[in-house]
C-alpha cells in the first residue's frame, strides 16, 4: 500500500525539524500497514523549505521514507486551505534548483498551481529532474491547466479539495482535470476518509476515469493517530475535533478542513465494502506505484 501524500502523525508533522518525530510519525504509518510513504511538506518560508527537504533527503536514505512530496510553497493565494497564507509565492527558477540540490535525487513530487507566474517553466524544472509535477490548490481555468498538462504536469493533488467547485458555466479546472483523467493523461487523488468527499463523489469519479487514475490518499495530518487536540501544521494552529482536522481559527472557530485523520489502511477498509476489495487495491497499490514510476 502506497501514500503518496501524507503529512505525519502522532502529534508530529514533516514540515518539521525533527528527526525523531518524524521516525515516530512515519512508523505509525508503517505500523498501520503503509509499505511506501511520501513526506509530504506544507508550505513554509524560503529560509525553511530546502534545509527541511535536506533532512529528510536525509531519512530517505535512512529507509524511514520513500520520498519527498512539497505540496506548496507555489500554490493560489485564494486556496491555500490549511497553509499558512503568508509562504505562498511565485515559483523561481532559484527556489526550483535549490530544493532539487536539497532532495539529492529524493524530492518525487510537487503540487503547484499552474496560474501562479513562473509556474509552467518550473513544471519543465521539474519534469526534466524527473519530479512528478501535480496541480493543486488552484483557481486555474480550462487554458491554464491545459497548458500546464502540456508542460508536463501529470497529476492531480486532492481533486475538489482546494479549488473552485464545477459551475456549468464557469467550470474551472475540475472538468479539464477529469477528461485528461479519462485519457490516460494524469491521475487524480481523491481523500475518500468520508470527510474531504462524500462517497457519491468518490463513486461518481470512478464511473468517469476508472480506478486506473485514481490514487487513494490520507492527507494524514499531526492529529492522527490520536484523539481529539490541538496540534500545527506549517505553524498553523489545528484542531481535531469528533475525528476531523480543521484549522482553528483567530477568534477560536472552526475553520477550513486541516488534512486527514486517518491512515491510508483505515480509507481503504472504510471503501472495500462500497467498491470492492479489487477495485481499492487499484486505486491504493497499482496507480500509485505508477505515478511513482
């Protein structure tokens, strides 16, 4: 079983300097039965991004992750969920080669938004260091996500979540994203824990583009793994509350969904009763390991 996109666990993110932590985090997953998992990073600041991918270019090597996934720092100002909105920014052909040189050949994958200026020469970076490129937290319209499929992106981080809905009139990149998933041109997350997505949508995507291009994620957060608290994430202030992550907002409210609480095990048994064991097995093993290569 395969997580791309994973963010920690037992209190403790990836964003984070702190080895020991993220062994603990990442064992969790392992223990869950997790046999390959990405480090998925937050956005953080340019002082923080490459010395973070550094150390856990670093713990690859040491077999405590298979990968280094950075969703952001190159995401919409309007979409940042979850992000601390003050780290997002353009990507630079700098800040490309800097976290190439810090992964040491272990960075697999980025999501970025297409929109953002620089965006389409650091999907060709990217593509040419042979970096998945994934679009995601994005208020790209049809042209803009067309032309980043052109440049190379190839897939699509947590589909619906994080981007404009699709208007019949405005549709925004949800309907571009699906007709390239049924063309075999990129393969589409979908957070399917019952919380990111209702199931109709889940069943309603796999009508569409087949199990071939989805790949099932966690999205794990600190939280998981542990009850209801308060944790971070890239320094955002999150609470965990009846099962589910949000961001906590500066009055104490409840704001947007903060990623998963749940391992990636623990989404696909929720799912094998609806779909059916084979079918999970597609969407959590075989496409996976394919986007992966």
């Amino acid at each position: 079983m395969i997580d791309l996109h994973g963010h920690g666990g037992l209190g403790v993110t990836f964003d984070r300097p702190d080895p020991d932590g993220i062994r603990r985090a990442a064992g969790f997953h392992r223990e869950a039965g997790v046999d390959r998992l990405l480090a998925s990073v937050v956005s953080l600041p340019a002082d923080r991004l490459a010395p973070q991918v550094s150390l856990l270019a670093g713990l690859v090597d040491e077999g405590v992750v298979d990968g280094i996934h950075l969703e952001g720092p190159w995401l919409a100002p309007g979409r940042g969920g979850a992000h601390d909105a003050t780290t997002l920014r353009d990507p630079s052909p700098a800040e490309v080669d800097a976290v190439l040189e810090a992964g040491r050949g272990h960075l697999r994958m980025v999501t970025l938004a297409p929109e953002r200026p620089g965006a389409f020469e650091a999907i060709r970076r990217f593509v040419d260091a042979g970096v998945v490129v994934a679009l995601g937290h994005t208020d790209a319209g049809p042209d803009d996500v067309r032309a980043a499929i052109d440049a190379g992106a190839t897939h699509v981080t947590h589909l619906f979540n994080a981007m404009p809905p699709w208007r019949h009139r405005d549709p925004g990149p949800v309907p571009v994203l699906l007709a390239a998933a049924a063309r075999g041109e990129v393969t589409l997350e979908l957070i399917a824990d019952g919380v990111h997505l209702a199931d109709e949508t889940v069943m309603a995507v796999l009508d569409l583009v087949g199990p071939d291009a989805i790949v099932l994620v966690s999205d794990a957060a600190g939280g998981t793994g542990l009850g209801d608290g308060e944790h971070t994430l890239g320094g955002v202030r999150t609470r965990v509350r009846d099962g589910v992550s949000r961001v906590v907002r500066p009055d104490g409210a409840d704001g947007p969904i903060a990623g998963g609480c749940r391992a990636l095990p623990q989404i696909a048994a929720r799912l094998e009763p609806l779909l059916g064991a084979e079918v999970v097995r597609v969407m959590s093993v075989a496409t996976p390991a394919r986007v992966l290569g």
